[in-house]
C-alpha cells in the first residue's frame, strides 16, 4: 500500500481513503537516490512471440540497447548467447502458458558484447482485450548481491548488538530501535516509534538528549560519550548510568535524514568511577586536614579551622561543641549513656554558603545544657556517630537549640544530619555536628567514616590546645602573681609599667620588672627576661625575681648584684636569662646601672633627644660565672624631668625586621617630653607590638621629680665608676 506523510507523521493511503472525503492527507514525490535508483531496476515487456513491445531507460542503462534499437526484436536474439537461446525460449513458454513466475540469475549479453549477471523476475500479463505479454524485471546481479549483503549485516546487526541502537527523524521521533533499547529502556519499540524522546521517556532529562541531537543534526559533528543518569522502567528503584553518542545520517545525495543514537549502559564502570573519585576525595579532604587543622594551640582556631573545612566538601553547615567540663577541668567527663543532660560549649559554627540556617545552632561561646534525647547529646554520651540520613520533623526537635530553629532548618530544607564524637586519649571531648541541606544526596556510611577520621584528628588538635590552654593560664596567673601589682612609691621617681604576654601561639614567657625600695630613700629597678615558655620559665623567673629582691636588701651595687644572680641562674638547671639592673638615689640625683646581655636602656634627658645608652653588654646570667666574666657600673646623672626607660626585647625584636630600624623607631615614639609616662607606655604597645607577637614585653619608665637633697656618704653602693 503506498505511503504518505501526513503532519501527523506517515499515512497509509488505500483505495478507501481515495475514494473518501478529501483529507489532510498530502503525497510528497520522493526525491532520486532512494534504493531503487541505486538498483537501477529494468523493465523489459515481451509479447506472445518474444517480441520486444516495451523498454525502460533504465534497460538501455542495464543492457546498452536504446528503445529504437530493442523495440520489435526477438529479445532471445537480442539478449541471449546462441547456447543459451534453447533453455530461455523454454523459460518463456512456460511463463506465457501460465506456468507462473520465473526468478533468477541469468547471464545476459550486452550491446558491446560483453556479458553481464542479470538478476530476474518474469511474470506474465494481461490486458483487457485478453492479450498476454511476459514482464521482465531485472537489476545488475552484483548490485543486488551487494544490497543484499549490506541487509544481511545491518539487520542482524542492529536486531542482535549489544549496544542500543535507535535511529531518529529530522522531527526527533524513533523511527527505529532495537531490542537492546528496548530493554535499557524498559519500554517496547512501538511506546518508542513516531514519539520523540520526550514523550517516550518522560522520566530521563529528555531536554539533555534533545538538545545534543538537534546539535548534531545541525552541525553534522559527532557527540561522543555523553554521559546520562536516570531511573527507567526497566529498574525503577536503582539509578543506571548511560554513555550515548550520536551521529547524523544522510543519503547517498548528502540528504540530511536523521540521527543514529547508540547508547552502552555503564553503570557498573560509572559506580566504580564515582567510588574511586569519592576515596580521593576523602583522602584529598584527610590529607587537608592535616595540615589546615590544629595549625596552632588555640582552641578556638581548632574548632573554626575544623568546621571551615568539613563546609567545603563534606556538609553544608557544621558546628563544634565541646563539653563545658573540657575548659572548666583537665579530665573531660561525658554523661552517661541516654541517662543524662550534658553541658556543651559551642566552639565553631560554618555553613557553605550564606544562609540563616546557622541561627538555628548555639551561638559561638554560649553554655547550654542539653537532655538526653538531644542527637548530639547522645553521640557525646554513647561515644558513636549518631547518623539520620533523612530528616524528619521529629528529628530535627532534638537537632536544633529550640523550636524556633528546628521551624527554620525546615525551611531551609535541612533533610540529613550527621553527628561524629571529638575523642582524643579515650576521652569524648564534644562532637562535630553536620548538616545537608542544598546537598541532595543523604549522609551515607562513607561519610560516616569520613567524618570520624576528621573529627578525631581535629580532637587531638583540640586535646592539645585545651591542655596548652590550661598550662598558659597556669603560667600567666603565676606570673602575675609574682609581678608587682600597684606602681610602688619611689623616693623621686615616678613610675609607669607594663607587662604583655605574648600571643596564646606562643606561651606565657619568663619577663619580669621590679621596683624595690631600699635603705636611704633609693629605688633598685630591675627588667629581666628567662629564655623559654610556660610554667617552668614563670617559675624561674619568680625565683629570680625572690633572688633580686634578696639582693636588693643588701644594698650592693647593681654589678655585684648581677654577678650574684649569675651564680644563682647557673644553678637552676641550664636556666639563661637576660638583666637590667639600676639603683637611683634620690639625694645625689645619681642612677647607676648594669646589663647581663640585655638591650640597652634609653635615657630622655630635658631638651634633648632620646638616647640609647651605649653600656657594657655584659653576658647573659647562667653564663658569665663558668667563664669568670665580670658586669660594669654605669653612673648616670638625672635632673627633674628626665626620662629612664627599661625593657625586654619582647618590645623591639620581630622576625622580619631588623633590629636597628626597631630601635630608630623605638626613639622616635619617645621623643614626644610632654607625652605623660603612662600614655607613653600605651603608644609604644600599640606602635611596637603585633597582635600575634611570639614573646612577652616587660616596660618600665622611670621619671625623676624632684627630692630634697641631703648631706651624707653614698653608703653601701660603693664608689662611682666601674667594680
């Protein structure tokens, strides 16, 4: 039955549908090139004598003869070897009598005399008056054989690949598939022809597909590997993943007539793609964490650094909490299993990106106590990962601080949750709380693991940093307690001090000052600096300092001081430490002074410029008494007005600049005579010290003012000049 197009798709037109209304059926002439042009099929029409009535264009083509020449010949004496002529008039008869068609191959000779393989089909007919003719149909044997062969591949080829197969229209719509589709897809050939993809396979992103087709279509240039995910009928309840590539089809003209689509399922390869790219991205996210996480001893930092990491790859909002008994105690205690409340810290809130979702955790330094039926209550209390991998409502009660935020995680869409203990030395410090909330996919036990390994090592970092904390605070408060708390009164002199630790990073130093009066109205100044950090140079340092205030008593003079203290340090187990020491008596307005290798002091005199003092170095203490080196008085003479300034090195030395250009500066901040002492101390703080310096600064300014002067020997200080 002939065939036409409709805009519907194909139409089937018969003798019904002729005869019927006239319809929107339209009949469009094929083109030349379809397969019957490339057979080039014969016809040749024979009346009852063998005669030659008709010919084709197409037989002059097949045979060399034209119309004029064949008409009216004997075709067995046109056509046919003289061996041959016997067996075909016999072939003839049998057709004529109504002895049926007659098909096969028969050697033919041509004009030029050669002779050629002839494929045929011969038939008898007859017309309305009752004449028979003999039709022969015919088509070169090696072009036929040749169609033939290619259908006899790409049939079984198509029917029988391994790879889905399908071929498309230039409106998109199936107009073949093959049985290996069909099955990718779960649906049979005819739920896919004249459809488009969209409208066969409403469950696949068809837009995708579509849209690489019309490309290739367009272009002509191939796609290749075009990778799909999706669920099909085949088997709904598991994603598959597909590689598709499609080509145009065209006709031997160059006719554009569709797309070709082949499509291999890969599901299993792409699962073991993604599982390997998921370990290096594990391993990628552990090895980051060792070198982002715990980069210093600060607890705070520990936490931050933890979440600001697990945000990136792993959840999109994270928190840090860490039991209340952690900071308060050396021994963390966690409460029982699902009996008890616990007391939490919160250390660190992150999300990925900017959302309110981080109101709906603790607030950053907040103590809550939380009951036992809270998630991260019970992840603390058992010691294990506690893992919701689809939130609910309920869930998200026992998730967030209180109703309001658990209201708000549910509008930000929060739908899995994940909370992983912080244990360090068998102890459960806190817990690492993990939201998903724009990231589809639920937390998986892969992330479990992921998770556990991160936050156990960021546990260590943070066992680490509280312990350090816990030592710095011990330090800090002995040294300040063996600091002088209020300036003492001097005898002519007013005083101005300050003491800075250092940054956290760093640990508490061994810096201390003094002012201690002695017999005479005079006044012993002493900065000194132990070398080292924590609680054994605080305690060296008080040591020291009880040693100075003992020698002070005596009334020696600065050098013997420092040659006793020499001795002393020697002995405190390879302690070294850095002096300055000075005496001031009021009476003569006469300061002496003498260095243990420590930097200079600088004096302010009226109208003049600050000055460093060039003095004898000398060595530092807990050195100088093995190798006999001896320390050197310096006498100074101060009138009203006049400025002494002492101070470790903690207040000039930084790692990236360099000493000189620190000591320039150092005068240039004191230059200001009007600047009241105290004051002055605050502007070198801020000029000289950064917010993460590496060592503590001890500062003292000493001021002369006025005294009454009074007669009598210079006592127990010994004479002016060296000793």
């Amino acid at each position: 039955m002939p065939t036409a197009w409709g805009e519907g798709g194909p139409v089937v037109v018969t003798s019904e549908t002729l005869r019927a209304e006239p319809s929107p059926v339209k009949v469009v002439p094929s083109e030349p090139g379809g397969l019957l042009d490339v057979l080039s099929v014969a016809a040749v029409v024979l009346d009852t004598d063998g005669r030659i009535t008709l010919w084709s264009p197409q037989a002059q083509d097949l045979f060399g003869w034209s119309a004029e020449e064949a008409l009216g010949s004997y075709a067995a004496k046109l056509l046919v070897a003289e061996e041959y002529v016997d067996l075909v008039l016999e072939l003839f008869a049998k057709v004529m009598a109504g002895g049926g068609a007659w098909a096969g191959v028969f050697p033919v000779r041509r004009k030029d005399g050669s002779t050629r393989l002839v494929e045929f089909r011969n038939m008898r007919l007859q017309d309305e008056h009752g004449r028979v003719y003999a039709l022969g149909i015919a088509c070169d044997e090696a072009v036929l054989r040749g169609v033939e062969r290619d259908l006899a591949l790409s049939v079984p080829l198509v029917a029988q690949s391994p790879l889905g197969l399908a071929v498309l229209d230039t409106d998109l719509r199936y107009v073949l598939v093959n049985p290996t589709l069909e099955r990718i897809n779960g649906l049979p050939s005819e739920r896919h022809l004249g459809r488009t993809p969209g409208e066969a396979l409403p469950f696949l992103d068809t837009d995708a597909i579509e849209a690489s087709m019309r490309q290739v279509l367009d272009t002509g240039v191939p796609l290749l590997d075009q990778y799909g995910i999706g669920r099909t009928p085949a088997d709904p309840e598991r994603e598959h993943a597909w590689s598709g590539s499609y080509y145009r089809l065209e006709d031997p003209r160059g006719r554009v007539i569709g797309v070709a689509l082949m499509v291999v399922d890969v599901t299993d390869s792409y699962r073991a793609a993604q599982e390997a790219a998921g370990a290096r991205r594990r391993l990628d996210l552990i090895a980051r964490a060792s070198v982002t996480v715990g980069t210093t001893l600060d607890l705070g930092r520990t936490a931050r650094e933890l979440a600001g990491l697990v945000v990136a790859d792993l959840a999109d909002i994270a928190s840090v909490d860490v039991l209340d008994s952690v900071l308060e105690g050396s021994v963390a205690t966690a409460p029982g299993p699902r009996t008890g409340q616990a007391l939490f810290v919160a250390l660190a809130v992150a999300a990925a990106y900017e959302t309110a979702s981080v109101r709906a955790a603790d607030p950053v330094g907040e103590r809550t106590t939380y009951p036992a039926e809270r998630l991260v209550t019970r992840c603390v209390s058992t010691g294990r990962p506690v893992l919701v991998s689809h939130v609910t409502g309920a869930d998200l009660v026992h998730i967030a601080r209180d109703e309001a935020a658990a209201d708000l995680l549910a509008q930000e869409g929060a739908h899995s949750y994940l909370a992983v203990p912080l244990t360090a030395r068998g102890q459960v410090l806190g817990a690492l709380g993990l939201l998903r909330t724009r990231n589809p996919l639920p937390f998986d036990h892969d992330d479990v693991t992921l998770a556990g390994e991160l936050a156990t090592r960021a546990a260590i970092a943070i066992d680490n940093a509280r312990w350090y904390q816990h030592a710095t605070d011990t330090a800090l408060t002995l040294q300040r307690h063996l600091l002088p708390q209020p300036p003492p009164r001097s005898a002519g002199l007013q005083l101005a001090y300050r003491y800075q630790p250092a940054a956290a990073a760093s640990g508490i130093g061994g810096d201390w000052f003094d002012a201690i009066p002695q017999p005479q109205d005079k006044t012993a100044l002493v900065v000194g600096d132990v070398m080292g950090h924590g609680v054994h140079a605080a305690a060296t340092m008080g040591q020291l300092r009880t040693a100075t205030r003992t020698l002070a008593d005596l009334g020696l003079d600065p050098a013997r001081v420092l040659r006793h203290l020499d001795h002393i340090t020697a002995e405190l187990d390879g302690t070294i430490a850095t002096c300055v020491y000075a005496t001031w008596d009021p009476h003569r307005s006469r300061c002496r002074v003498a260095l243990a290798g420590h930097p200079p002091p600088v004096v302010i005199r009226s109208g003049q410029p600050p000055e460093l003092l060039d003095l004898p170095a000398g060595v530092p203490l807990g050195t100088g008494g093995l190798g006999g080196a001896d320390f050197e008085n310096t006498v100074l003479d101060l009138i009203p007005g006049d400025r002494l300034v002492l101070y470790t090195d903690g207040l000039v030395e930084t790692r990236d600049e360099a000493l000189d250009d620190r000591l320039d500066l150092l005068l240039r901040l004191l230059a200001d005579p009007g600047l009241p002492a105290e004051a002055t101390c605050d502007r070198l703080l801020a000029a000289l010290r950064h917010h993460d310096a590496a060592d503590d600064v001890a500062l003292v300014i000493a001021q002369v003012r006025p005294h009454p002067p009074t007669d009598g020997a210079d006592g127990a200080d010994g004479a002016d000049g060296p000793t």
